[in-house]
C-alpha cells in the first residue's frame, strides 16, 4: 500500500497493486467470516448456564483465572448473556486487570441497563483507576436501583472521602508548588515599640503625591541594592556585635531583595583572554622551574 501510494502519478508497481488487491480481498474475507460466524453461532444457554455455575465456583476458592476461563466459554455459546460478562469482570477485578473488568462491565450494561451488580462491577474498576467521579455516579445508579444495598452505600461513602482527600491533596500540592517567596509579604510583621534595634525611616519627597504612591513600597525600595542607607547597615552590624537581633521584618526584606539580585546574576561567568600570550622571558621561566623543583626536592628528601 505505502509502495503503491508513493509511486509517481500514473505509474504504479504491479507488484505494489497486487500486493494492495491481494490485502483487500484478504480483508474482505475475514470481516465477511467474522460476520458469518457471528450469525452462525447456536445459543445454547443450558451450556451457558453450566459453564457459568463452574465459573462461579473457581472464584468463590479463589481460582480466578480458571474462572474467566469459564466465563469466556460460557459466552461462546451464549454472546448476550450479562451474568456471564459481570462475573468474569468480577474476576478480572480480582486479578487487577481493571482496564478488561471495565469493558466487560460496559458490556454487560449494554445488555441490561438496570443491571445494579455491572453498575456495582464498573464502578470497582473506576475506583482502582482513580476515577471518583465515574465511580461515584456509578455508585449512585446502584443505590437507586437497590436502595437497601448496605455494600454499595458504604463504598459510596469510601468513595466521596477519597474525592476529598484527593482533593485536599491536590490543592496542598498547588500551595507548595508556587515559591513562598512569591507569595510572602514582610509588612505583615510588625515593629513593636519595645524593639530597641536599627530600624528605617521613609524618606519624605518634596512631591506629596509621589510619597502617596509610593507609602507600601517605601520600604521595599530601600533594601534593593544601593539603596540602603549605610548608616542603617552600620547601625545593624553593631546591633548584632552585641549579640543583638536585627527585627525580621527587615531580615525578610533583605533577603528577598538578595533573592532577586541573584536571579537576575548568570550562573556562569564570562572570562576574556588576551588575543596574544605575554612576551616570553625564557631565563625567568627556566629560574622559576628551578625554584620550584628545588622546593619539591626539599620537601620531600
């Protein structure tokens, strides 16, 4: 076919066609057996039945596998039948195969919508996969078909829990992923009276509306480099000889300010090289070896 379709216009392989021909009728033929054998097949549902109750008693000690061998048979003699679908997704469940407990459970309702242990099956499945809401719905379906059903109301409830906790944990993973220091804010620390260490002063503009506009940032500016007073830097390393601390809330400024300045530092440094080597002194080369393997031999005669 790829032959076939990368040949020039008007020119095609006949090799590549016969080859294409020959994959059509092949396919033609097995669709029209599939389709033959589907319509050809005998319902026996005594054998069914037979090949289900055997089914039924490998998972109850356990055999699952033996079971779905079971369940499987029993549906080649019978396609439709929705006992048999549930209870191999049972045992696909059980053998954590929940991708193909999903399918026979969906398959199963397609044969019976009202049918509460497929609900109940799919909603297992869901709930293996992580899918509360799925599950949840399913759930529910089941409590209303079978309000009295003591099972499924406890999983419902499992099931809504889960739905918080996963919730919860989803929106505690969002808190953490986002720096603390985005989202930090040193003004919220108050300077009380009793504190005794350095401490800022706004600067007062001559234009009054600047100092409107800038009466939350005031102190934000100061700590971005070169802008500190040096006094109050000196003030600071005093205070802390003295085995003093400096009030956090200017600790914070300081260090989300640092922060900043080094985002904005590249982590590699640039290093530029003469585009010619020094002038060459072989008699002061030759004497600084000398001094060198002199003190190598001195240290280690």
């Amino acid at each position: 076919f790829d032959a076939a379709c990368a040949a020039p216009r008007g020119i095609v392989d006949s090799t590549a066609l016969a080859l294409l021909l020959q994959y059509i009728t092949i396919t033609m033929t097995e669709a029209q057996a599939q389709a033959e054998t589907e319509s050809s097949v005998v319902v026996d549902s005594e054998r069914a039945t037979a090949l289900k109750d055997l089914g039924n008693q490998e998972l109850q000690k356990g055999h699952f596998v033996p079971a779905i061998d079971y369940y499987s048979r029993g549906l080649e003699h019978d396609p439709d039948h929705a006992v048999l679908y549930s209870n191999r997704a049972l045992a696909y469940l059980k053998i954590e195969n929940y991708g193909l407990a999903l399918t026979d459970a969906e398959r199963a309702l397609a044969l019976d919508p009202q049918y509460a242990k497929a609900f109940y099956r799919r909603a297992s499945a869901h709930l293996a996969l992580n899918q509360y809401k799925l599950a949840r719905k399913d759930l529910r379906q089941v409590c209303q078909l079978q309000p009295r059903d003591r099972s499924a109301r406890q999983k419902l409830a499992a099931c809504e829990k889960a739905m918080k906790e996963d919730a919860f944990a989803k929106a505690i993973q969002a808190e953490h992923s986002v720096p603390l220091s985005q989202t930090y804010d040193p003004r919220q620390l108050v300077i009380s009276e009793s504190y005794r260490g350095p401490r800022l002063e706004q600067q007062q503009d001559n234009d009054p509306k600047d100092n409107d506009d800038n009466d939350e940032d005031w102190e934000a500016q100061l700590f971005e480099p070169g802008n500190l007073p040096r006094s109050f830097v000196l003030e600071c390393v005093d205070w802390m000889r003295k085995q003093e601390q400096v009030h956090k809330r200017h600790v914070a400024f300081a260090l989300l300010s640092c922060q900043r300045l080094l985002q904005q530092t590249p982590s590699l440094m640039r290093i530029s090289l003469p585009e010619r080597a020094p002038p060459h002194h072989p008699h002061k080369h030759n004497k600084e070896l000398n001094q060198d393997d002199q003190e190598y031999d001195n240290n280690h005669s």
